[in-house]
C-alpha cells in the first residue's frame, strides 16, 4: 500500500513539475513576444528630424571598393543594416527619391527587375537621401509627394514597393559614404560586397522605351563573376541633384524672394465669374471660394499657395475667389498679404451670394469652402465641397493628361 502511494505521490509530483516547467517557458515566449513587440513599437516610432548640416565631402566609390555600412529606417518601420543582406550573391543599392520625374520615370522598371532576380539571390535596396528641409515647393511640379519620411511610406505602399526602402534625409549619415550624384543611381555590389558597377538603370528615361538593360546587364555579369568592360562599369546617372541639407541657401533665399512679391486683390463680377469659369486658357485652373469668417477657408488656405508654387510653372493656374461682403476688401487684403499670396486674387463685388452660387451651378449648396479644377473650356475635372484632401487633390492635378509625372 505504501509502494502505491509512494507511485502516486511521485507521478503527480512530475505533473507538478511540468505543469510549472510549461507555465515557465510560456511565460518567457510571451515576455520575448512582449519585449519584441516593444521593440517593434520604437521602431516603427522613429521620427525623421531633418536638419541644416555642415557641407561635407562626398566619397565617390571607385570599381572594387567596398560597400559602406549603413544603418538605416526603412519604411517597414525596422532599421536595416548592410550585414542584413549578406547572404545574398549581388546587393543592388538604388539611391532614388519620391519627387524627382526622372526617379518616377524609372521606377516600374526598377519593381519589375527586383521581381524578375527573385529566386536569383540578388537582394535589392533603395536609399532617399535626400533633405527635405533642402526642397521647395517649385521643384514639386511632378509629383504629389516630397521626400519626407512619412511621404517615403505613402510610396512605398501606393507602388507596392517590393525593396527595403529606407531614410537617410536627416544628416545623410551613411549616404555620403557612397556619393551618389543623381537620382536615380544604382550601385551594385558582389558577394563580397565589391563594387562592380554604378551609375544609370538605363540610358532611355522616358518609360516604356527600356528595360533597365544597364542595371540587368551589371547584375548578370556579377552573378557570374565576370567583370564589366572598363567603359560600362561606371556610367553618369541622369537626374535631379541630390539635395543634400547645406544646400539651402537658394531654398532660403527662394521663399524669401516669394515672401515679398506684391499681393493684389481685384473684385470681380457675377458675370466676369462666368467668364472665368469658363476658363478660355490652354491650362487647368483650379479655383477656391473662401472667406476670412470661414475657419476652415483660412486653415487649409496656405495649402493652395504652395500649390501654386508647385504647379505653376506647369500648365496650371491657382485662383482664389473671396466671398466676404465687398466692404471687406482691407480685411480680404490684409489676410491674403499674410499669407503670401501672390497669385489671381478676387473678391466678388456684390452681396448676393446667390447670384454668385447660381453661376456656379447647382452642385453647390452655398457652404464654404468650395473648390473646382477646370479644364480648358470650362468641364469641371475635379469638385470639392468642403475642406480639400490636399494628397487627393495634387493627385488630380499631377496626374491630369496636362500636366503629368515625367518629362
């Protein structure tokens, strides 16, 4: 009887023992799962902070170099690391950007060759190195996004990127190592990490008209170990400049140049109203109706003129359209002045609202703000009751047959 008990005690002691062997490791995985979701968490909490630096030399890699380490945030919300991709035969590294229409030009081709290497142990990344405090609105005209980091991801996801993309806009820590003179420039790298060529995607920018063959041709030759003639291994890179964050001089000296130009407020008529909306221009116009008793019109106001100042060396033309009572010109003034706007200002000379909400058309409901992109003779491409959705409506706007993303 005692042997029995004995058995007994000692069987579900073991199962004591599991039991808290079991509660133990599942304890440790969930702290693990705790303490990589932390880390994920300030990961993925990484904040840009773009900042004047210092003019500093930029390296330029020679053939057989060595790849400089980096440590950079991708869009993912993880830092990636050269080491990262070490078990990869030929490292691709694109230094690209979201603006640039020579970068967009090339950047189907660029997914279509990270898509066909799959399987090939290429690994491909791209670095936007640029500042974007180094940037102005006037060099925006081809794009709906900047450079920030947070555009970087808008991008990625919109493109369905299918490449690391990562940041280095802040103090170009790791980019300058590599000294990339255009965007886009491609670097690609053997197994041990040498350089082996860098330069152009291809020689045709506009899409449609090449297959990355440079790129393609760089890769397959160091797959195979061979070297590439001394005349192709390094190539010019056709492009926007890198806007490297002491280069701001000229952005600092532009939006002063802006800042002073005269700002001029005209009255328009019910009738001129028609005249204007019938817009009888070879280019888009896009129109806003607002009024300085409007919160939401003065907030959003200041997106407009930067759109201006984007799009307006295109075919596109920014209007505003004030529906204060015409006694209210100074006030009307004095805000547009504040604001910089530089631009077709008008301020209706009647105090009939509905006449002016007639001519606009039935689509209106009198609310304010209001905001119409017209095509040359007068069809309404784009109509926006309300505040805008800035991202929607430069999307509008760039990708109009009118205006577009390339050259």
């Amino acid at each position: 009887m005692k042997s029995k008990l004995k058995i007994v005690l000692v069987v579900e002691l073991l199962l004591l023992l599991t039991f808290l062997l079991t509660k133990c490791n599942s304890k440790s995985v969930d702290e693990i799962g705790g303490e990589q979701s932390v880390s994920d968490q300030a990961e993925s909490s990484f904040v840009a902070n773009p900042q004047m630096v210092e003019e500093k030399p930029i390296g330029k890699l020679a053939i057989g170099d060595k790849a400089p380490d980096f440590n950079l945030p991708g869009v993912d919300g993880n830092f990636h690391q050269l080491s990262d991709y070490s078990e990869a035969d030929v490292l691709v590294v694109n230094f690209t950007c979201n603006h640039c229409p020579t970068a967009q030009a090339y950047e189907d081709r660029f997914i279509q060759a990270v898509e066909d290497y799959k399987g090939k142990n290429v690994a491909f990344v791209a670095i936007s190195t640029n500042s974007p405090i180094a940037i102005l609105p006037e060099e925006l005209g081809y794009t709906d996004l900047s450079d920030t980091y947070e555009e970087m991801k808008i991008r990625a996801k919109d493109k369905g990127y299918n490449f690391p993309y990562l940041y280095d806009g802040d103090q170009h820590e790791f980019s300058l190592a590599y000294g990339p003179t255009a965007t886009p420039h491609v670097f690609v790298f053997n197994k041990n990490r040498k350089l082996t060529y860098s330069g152009r995607i291809d020689s045709s920018e506009k899409p449609g008209t090449a297959n990355a063959e440079d790129l393609r041709n760089a890769i397959d030759l160091t797959l195979q170990g061979k070297s590439l003639p001394p005349g192709q291994a390094q190539t010019p890179s056709f492009g926007c400049s890198m806007k490297w964050a002491w280069k701001n001089d000229y952005t600092i000296k532009t939006n002063k140049a802006w800042n002073e130009k005269e700002v001029n407020l005209e009255k328009l008529s019910p009738s001129e109203l028609v005249e204007l909306l019938k817009n009888g221009t070879d280019e888009l116009l896009l129109v806003n109706f607002w009024a300085t008793w409007c919160g939401p019109c003065i907030i959003e106001y200041p997106e407009f003129v930067t759109l201006q100042r984007m799009y307006g060396e295109r075919d596109f033309q920014f209007v505003s359209v004030s529906m204060d009572n015409p006694d209210q010109e100074a006030k009307v003034l004095k805000f547009l002045k504040g604001k910089a706007s530089a631009l077709p200002n008008y301020i209706i000379n009647t105090n009939d609202k509905y006449e002016v909400i007639e001519v606009v058309g039935e689509n209106w409901d009198g609310s304010l703000p209001i905001t119409l992109l017209v095509e040359p003779g007068g069809e309404i491409a784009y109509f926006v009751p309300g505040t805008i959705d800035l991202l929607a409506l430069k999307r509008q706007i760039v990708d109009h047959p009118l205006i577009g993303r390339y050259y």
